[in-house]
C-alpha cells in the first residue's frame, strides 16, 4: 500500500517593512524600549537595518498606525502608549463587519457592565462620582433629544467603568459600547418615554455607588440591560438582528 506523502504549503517570506515593524516592536513590548524612549531617526534606522529608506518608511507606518510609535516636531521617533479608543474604534469596526448580533452585545454587556459597577462600588472617588452626577443632569438637560442622550448614555457607562480603575475591563467594554449607542438611539427615537427610564436608572445606579450599596447597584444594572434588550425588541428589531453603526439603513430602509 503507498503511503501519501505529507502536504505543506509554500513559505512566504515577509515583506521586508514588515520584518522592521516586528522587530521594533519586539523590543517595545519586551520592555527594551519603554514609551518615551527614542528609536532613532530613519536615516539611522536605514543603516542599522540595512535597507532602503522607503522600507522603513513603511515600516515605521505600520507602528504609528497601531499607537506604538509617534513623530516629535523634529521628526524623531519615540515609543508611544496606543490610546484605548484608538484601539476601541478598530475593533468596533472588525465587529461591524464580522455582523456581530444584538443578543452578542448584550450578552457581553451582560457579563462585563456588573463586573464594571462592582469595582467602581469599591475604587470610585468623590470626583469621579460628581462627574456622573454631572453626566445625569446634562442628560435631564436635554431628555427630549433621543440622539443626545444616547451620547450622555455612552459617556455615563464610560465614566462607570473609569471609576473601576481597571484598565483591563475598561479595554475589554470600550469597543462594544460604541455598539450600543446607535441601538440606544434607535430605541430612544422609537419610544421618547425610555429617556425617562433611563435616567431613573442612572440615578439609582449613582445612588447606590455613592452608598457603597453592591447589590442595589448591581440590581439596578440588571434592570437597566432588561430595559435596553426589550427597548431594542419593541423597535421591531429580532434578538438575532446584526449590530448597525449610527445612520446606516438596511436596503428595505430599516436599522434593523
């Protein structure tokens, strides 16, 4: 009986602006080079590298693009610290076009923003409290706008997951709440009389981190996420229906 030769695939070699892009960055991420650090200019790079200049260029390009590296006025390199909403907004792409459904949201909401209360009941400071109580009087300000307090909704849970201190959660809820704001919207557009629930629920939610109160807290999260799941249903829209980005209309009109 012939045995069948074992199958591989061709090895492809890296475009050579990459292999400059890992290299760098290998040395970032293993502590080599901290942010703030110099990496040197591309005339120096070119030489150490050993290739031509519209190779490191591009190399270069690819690092300032993920956050790892930024251009004094001199056009010197420094290591740099990708800021969580640079890195927020390219996942919330990826997951636009991955098509990701409401019942995935929520059920990671459901997971991640009890999580996020607990541990603001126990690191929130007095000021990041009255910048939530901030946050709720805007939003009473302008309770007749459903796009407007969709923002304020967003900023509200933002300055929630703040208050945790914990830069892991804060990285893992970013790129899914810029979801939630256009289902906020389109919930509040279709029934204006959610705005008021909403804002009951804020305040509770407040009340209950000022009081140190988990479990009213948490109690109120649940009732907040119930709200949202059945606000989204009563627009018309299907547990199942695919997460759209704010305005954009499905070709029979609906943003469902």
């Amino acid at each position: 009986m012939t045995e069948v030769a074992a199958r591989f695939e061709r090895i492809k070699a890296l475009p050579a602006y990459e292999l400059v892009a890992e290299a760098i960055e290998r040395k970032i991420l293993g502590g080599v080079l901290r942010p703030g650090d110099p990496i040197g200019t591309e005339s120096e790079l070119v030489k150490q590298f050993g290739v031509n200049r519209s190779t490191v260029r591009e190399g270069i390009r690819l690092l300032e693009q993920a956050g790892l590296v930024a251009r004094e006025s001199s056009r010197r390199l420094l290591v740099a610290v990708p800021h969580y909403h640079r890195l927020a907004t390219r996942m919330s792409r990826a997951l636009i076009l991955q098509q990701v459904t409401f019942r995935e949201l929520w059920l990671t909401s459901m997971a991640l923003e009890p999580a996020v209360v607990a541990q603001a009941i126990e690191h929130a400071t007095a000021e990041e409290l009255d910048a939530i109580e901030a946050n709720i009087a805007a939003t009473q300000s302008v309770e007749h706008a459903a796009s407007a307090v969709a923002n304020l909704d967003a900023e509200f849970h933002g300055l929630v997951a703040k208050a945790a201190h914990n830069r892991v959660l804060l990285l893992a809820k970013e790129p899914s709440s810029m979801l939630v704001m256009p289902t906020v919207e389109l919930i509040l557009t279709n029934n204006p009389a959610g705005i008021t629930r909403l804002i009951e629920a804020h305040q509770n939610i407040l009340a209950a981190l000022r009081r140190r109160d988990r479990a009213q807290a948490l109690l109120w999260v649940e009732r907040h996420l119930q709200d949202w799941r059945a606000g989204f249903e009563r627009a018309g829209c299907t547990f199942d229906s695919a997460v759209a980005p704010i305005n954009a209309r499905r070709p029979n009109g609906s943003r469902c």
